[in-house]
C-alpha cells in the first residue's frame, strides 16, 4: 500500500512529544510530574 506524500506535512502531536519527553527523563533518572496526557488521579495545584 502507497500512501499519499500529503501525509508527510503531518507532524506529531505536541502532547506526544511531551508524553516522549517525560519516559525518557524518567528513564534517566529524574523525578517527573506528567501531566501531558490524560486525567491526573491527585488535585492540581
């Protein structure tokens, strides 16, 4: 299957690339709050 070269203008999500951003500091060790997507379970501030 050929998909059209349309699709390339499309670009990924900014709250994917966050949600990214977050697993990888993570992984290195740092403390992250996400909140980048879906509900919290705990009050905001």
């Amino acid at each position: 299957m050929q998909l059209s070269s349309r699709l390339e203008r499309f670009n990924e999500p900014e709250t994917l690339k966050m949600a990214k951003l977050g697993r990888e500091l993570r992984a290195q060790g740092f403390d992250i709050v996400d909140l980048s997507l879906g509900e919290p379970d705990f009050d905001t501030p």
